[in-house]
C-alpha cells in the first residue's frame, strides 16, 4: 500500500484539522490571534517580555497580561478535554 499522497489533497483549514493534532496544538490554534502570537514568541521562540513588547509594539504590562490570559484558557481548555 502506498503511503503517498497526492498534491494539495490534505490541505484544509487549521480549524478543521485540529481534530487530527495534538491536543496542545490545537489548544493553541483556538487561542485569540494575539493571544497565540504573544504565546508563541514566548514559549516557542523564547524572546523576553521585552523583546516581544518592542516586537509587537505593546507595552510589556499588555504582553505579560496576554500571555496570561493565553495560559489561562489553555489550561481550562486542556483541563476540561475528556481523557
């Protein structure tokens, strides 16, 4: 059996592929867009609140508030997922 697929015959929205992620991944799909940005500069690119304010142009009081409110309804939304 041939593990190939044709071009483009995989590609959908994030929104509807998340079904087939990591339960993380698509925790942090569904977080609001600056939310998931400001997290992904955080935890995954590793810049500092002060680097992310500069990058970003927010202050970094409003870079430490949403990457609060992000890590708050990641663990509501992984906590509340069925095991």
């Amino acid at each position: 059996m041939s593990c190939r697929r044709r071009a483009g015959s995989d590609r959908r929205p994030e929104r509807e592929a998340s079904n087939d992620r990591h339960p993380l991944v698509a925790a942090i799909l569904a977080l609001p867009a600056d939310q998931r940005e400001v997290f992904v500069l955080s935890r995954v690119a590793g810049l500092t609140y002060g680097q992310i304010s500069d990058h970003l142009g927010l202050s970094v009081e409003a870079v430490q508030a949403s990457l609060a409110a992000a890590l708050l309804q990641l663990a509501r939304g992984l906590d509340d997922r069925p095991m």
